[in-house]
C-alpha cells in the first residue's frame, strides 16, 4: 500500500510539474529580452479551451498545436503592445487576464456547458503506458525543454543577442541588433510555451476545461520565474518542487479520513503557501536584467 501511495503521489507531481515548467521556462526567455508578461494566467486559460476545440477538430496533436499557437498569438499581440508602441506591460499582463476569464466564460456557454466542459476521450493525447503507471508524453517535452532553452541562451548567437537586449537595449542597438523585433519574437515563443502548457492541462492531463483550470498556475509559474533567477534549469527545479506541493495537496485529500476532518480549501492551499514562503525567501537575492520592464526608446 506505501508502495501504491509514493507511485501515486510521484505520477501526480509529475503531471502538475508540466504546466508550470512550459510556462515558466517560455516566461524565462521573454524576461531575459526584457518584457515581463503577468498575463500567463490568461494564456493558461485561453490556450486550454483553443486547445480543447482544437482536438475537437482534428484530434489531440491538433489541439496542442491550436493551444500552442493562441499562445503565440497572444504573445505577439503583447510584444506589439509593449515592444512596439511603448504600452505597459503590467498593464498588457492584466488585460490579458480579465480578457481570458470572460472569452472562456462566454466560449464554455456557447458549447452548451457553462463553466464546465468535458473532453472526449477519443480526442484526448494518449499517455505512454509503462510498468509503474500511465503518463502524459508532454511529461518528456516539460524535462528536456529547459536543457534546450539553457543551450540556446547561453551558446547561441541569437540567445546571447536575446539576453544582450534584456540587459542593455542601448548597447544591443549600436551593435546592430533589432531590439524591437527581439522582443516581440522572445515574448511570442514565450508564450507559446504557455499556450501549450494550456492545451496540454486540458487535452491530455485533466481532460476537461473549466472557467478556473489555470488555478493560479500562471501566477505560481511567475514564482518559479523568480526562483529560478531566470535560469531554466532552476525553472525546471521550481516547477518540479510546486508541482510537488500541488500534488501533495491532491496525496493528502484522498487518504482515508482526511477529508472528512480537514476542509478540502485548507488542504488545496498547501501549493500557493508554498509559494509564497519560496519567494518571500529569495525575492531580493535575485537579479534580473537592468532593462526588465523598461520600454527601449530610440534617442
């Protein structure tokens, strides 16, 4: 039965590591051009209904790839916003969410279920069946997608000139790179990272879509973003640790007796207390890019 409970409790966190690692990890390669984007909740939620029309559509690749895809579009309506025309980008960020909350809203009434909408399961992504337990593919995308984004930042020319952006516009710019065009295409790819993240909470990990499903994972994704001091590995250390507490939280409601002592809203909280005690603890030992959040004007 131990045996049954550890396997149980380490297929859940690594389920509830995925969304937030994808979507930490884009937002790691937007912030180091610069633009820091609040609206990953939005993305979430958004991505998660395209997604789940998507599959409807054309099957669970189809819908990963429709949720992939909001997200970018949304990042690049963001970069045009804030890269482009000098908007703010907390502003931006939350208009983005508010924006999301009543499109999925009205979207789910449209379908014919207000608030809840339920998957087929012929279009949902088929997980991979091994000895100890089903598991989603996007499982492997969230552990070897931050080893890429590492190597790109860090040994390529155009992640070297994404990071130079982020740290001095100024300097970048007199070297002949396209600021601008830099940080519109880091905050779209960012954000399709989220768009998935998104696509995959709906067509492969919970199955259904809600007016909620992002749960604030957006927001403990930007905890991650500062954990990580914009590191991806360390992004992938934080989304394994929170979607360790999200999981633990779930571990914990289903043992015997313990829902029926303990409110299940007690219980939930565990994730977001976490968080906040994880950055209430680094927030100022990190450093981030000088020019994060400041829009680049010519002179």
């Amino acid at each position: 039965m131990n045996w049954a409970y550890f396997w149980s409790l380490f297929s859940i966190s690594l389920h509830a590591m995925v969304p937030i690692t994808l979507t930490a990890v884009g937002e790691v390669i937007g912030e180091s051009a610069g633009l820091f984007n609040i609206g990953l909740e939005g993305i979430l939620l958004l991505s998660a209904f395209t997604g789940t029309l998507g599959a409807r559509a054309g099957g669970p690749i189809f819908g990963l790839l429709a949720g992939l895809v909001s997200g970018f579009g949304i990042g690049l309506v963001f970069g045009l916003i804030c890269a482009y025309w000098k908007g703010s980008q907390m502003i931006a960020g939350v208009g983005i969410n508010l924006f999301a909350l009543g499109f999925v809203a009205f979207g789910l009434q449209v379908l014919g279920s207000p608030g809840f909408y339920t998957v087929p399961r012929a279009v949902q992504l088929p997980p991979i069946r091994t000895a100890v337990g089903a598991f989603s593919p996007l499982i492997l995308v969230a552990l070897l997608l931050p080893f890429f984004v590492h190597w790109f930042l860090n040994h390529t020319r155009m992640g070297l000139q994404v990071k130079a952006v982020g740290e001095n516009p100024e300097a970048a710019d007199v070297a002949g790179i396209p600021v601008e065009l830099t940080q519109l295409l880091a905050t779209a790819v960012g954000a399709a990272f989220a768009g998935l993240a998104g696509a995959y909470m709906s067509v492969s990990w919970l199955g259904s879509v809600t007016k909620e499903i992002s749960a604030g994972r957006g927001f403990i994704a930007l905890a991650t973003v500062v954990f990580s001091g914009l590191r991806p590995l360390l992004a992938l250390a934080g989304g394994l640790i929170f979607g360790f507490f999200e999981s633990l939280a779930t571990w914990i409601q289903s043992l015997p007796g313990v829902k029926e002592a303990v409110p299940w809203q007690f219980i939930a909280m565990i994730p977001y207390l976490a968080t906040l005690f994880v950055v209430a603890g680094i927030i100022g030992r990190v450093r981030f890019p000088k020019a994060l959040g400041v829009p680049y004007r010519r002179e």
